[in-house]
C-alpha cells in the first residue's frame, strides 16, 4: 500500500507541476503568437511599401530622363539675325551662370558653323551653330557647379570635350579648357 502511495504522491506532484508550468506558460504563448501575427502583418505591409517605393522610383527615373534629354533649340525673338546675334542670350546666360558660380572666364573662342558639325552639314540653312573654345579658373566645387548649371540649361548646349589641368601654384584650382557647341534657329 506504501508503495501505491508513494507512485500517487509522485503522479500528483508531476501533475501539479505540469498544471502550474502550462499555467506560467500560457501568456507567454499568447502573447509570443501575438508578435508572430503583427510580425507577419507588418512583413506583408513592409513587401507593399516596398513594391510602392520601387514603383516610385521607376517612375522619378522615366521622369528624369524624359525630361533631361529632350532640350529645345534656342530660337532668337528677332527672325533672320546673323550667326553671331542670334546666340547673344546664350552667350550672357553662360557668362552670368560662370559668375554666378564664382567661375573666371580667362578666354573665349567663337567659331560659328564649323564645317565639321553634323547640323551644319545636315541643315544648314535652318539652324546656327556656335562652337565656343571657353578656357577656365576655379576650384572643384565651383567648376562642377558650373557643369551641373549648364547641364540644367533649357536650351540645346553639347559639351564636346573638356580638359582639366591642375594650376602649378595652387593644386586646389583648376585650369580647364572646354569645348561646347550652341545650336540656334534661323
């Protein structure tokens, strides 16, 4: 009889034990199936802002570059000026965005209607072209700064060759040599 005691007094303490432990243990399931259930919520919202974002992006990039490589080609109020009249808006636009951007203009070369560009040789009687030898100062900042004002330029300006030579004195500015060609309508 002693010995059934004992087993009942063992199966009564493993039972209590198994009551008390499922007992201490419940809230903690719940509340660990709780964050596996916002987990997943916030991983399917998380996979839709993704989506969302992406979508956004591709969009902005089509938006950029639409917008970025179709440019007008400048057309002077006045019809029927000479080559060198009709680019003088150009012309001041390009010297104040250089002053603008602390740039010093150290010489210009004007070349109008190379024989070697394709407009000329294409359609000359409808279109100007001015190829402008543009020799610069300034430091980096500045000089890209520049660069981007002139990329954003509404009008058709073709940077054809660009050559930077650090200045022996000071290696901080930099003397740069370009070449751009204008496009105006007749």
């Amino acid at each position: 009889m002693q010995k059934y005691k004992d087993s009942i007094i063992y199966i009564v303490f493993i039972l209590i034990f198994f009551i008390w432990t499922v007992v201490s243990l419940k809230p903690k399931i719940t509340d660990l199936i709780t964050v596996e259930n916002d987990l997943r919520a916030k991983t399917v919202e998380s996979a839709d802002l993704d989506r969302k974002l992406e979508a956004l992006k591709a969009s902005e990039v089509e938006r950029t570059v639409d917008s970025g490589q179709i440019k007008n080609i400048y057309k002077p109020d006045a019809p029927g000026l000479d080559a060198e009249s009709s680019f003088t808006v150009i012309f001041d636009d390009i010297i104040d965005m250089a002053k603008y951007n602390s740039v010093k203009i150290y010489s210009i070369e004007y070349i109008y209607n190379p024989p070697e560009d394709e407009f000329v040789k294409a359609a000359a009687a409808q279109y100007n072209v001015c190829e402008l030898k543009i020799s610069l100062i300034s430091d980096y900042q500045d000089l890209e700064s520049f660069l981007k004002e002139l990329y954003k330029y509404p009008y058709l300006i073709n940077i054809d060759k660009v050559e930077l030579t650090p200045y022996v004195k000071n290696k901080r500015l930099l003397l740069t040599n370009m070449q751009i060609k204008l496009y105006a309508t007749k």
